[in-house]
C-alpha cells in the first residue's frame, strides 16, 4: 500500500493549543496504529526540545484518502498546525522491512 507523509509546523506559540488537543491526537494515532496503517509518527522538536510540529506517515489507498484521514486528526480540526503538506513517499530505507 502506498505511504503519505503528514510534515506540519504549529502555529506560533503554539503549544498550549497542542496540549490541550493532545490526548483526543494521541488516540487517533492510536487507532491508526491499531490498524496497521502508521510506519511512524512523531513530533518535530526545535533546538530546546519543544514540540513545534508533526512528521506522521501512513498507509493509504491514494492521496485523497490519506489527506482525508489526516483531516480527522484533532491537531487538524482544531487548527494547530499553521502550515502542513500531504506528499506520497516510497521507503527504500532500512532495507530489508
């Protein structure tokens, strides 16, 4: 199945509107993961360590549909992110997975 990658940068100070919406995320990705549908999610850090973004990448059946599952994603609905792209990808590395 192809992969899609979620590559998003929060709003300025941004933060607290990341953490109030962080558990309703977190179970999202949680049921995408209990699907088998994520090979990785995680934040992106700034230089101290603090959370200013999101790396996720899915499985999905074309682009739609995997910008479709992200627009489901509370970060999403509730508007922390103030810029994100959708863009297909193709794991070569680690070989062997």
């Amino acid at each position: 199945m192809p992969l899609y990658t979620l590559i998003a940068k929060d709003r300025k100070k941004g933060l607290d509107q990341r953490m109030a919406h962080r558990p309703a995320h977190l179970e999202h990705m949680a049921q995408l993961d209990a699907a088998g549908r994520i090979q990785y999610g995680g934040p992106v850090l700034d230089d101290d360590g603090n959370m200013v973004g999101s790396l996720i990448i899915i499985e999905a059946d074309d682009l739609e549909s995997a910008r479709a599952t992200f627009g489901k994603d509370p970060y999403m609905i509730h508007g922390v992110f103030e810029h994100y792209d959708v863009v297909e990808t193709k794991k070569i590395f680690p070989r062997g997975n």
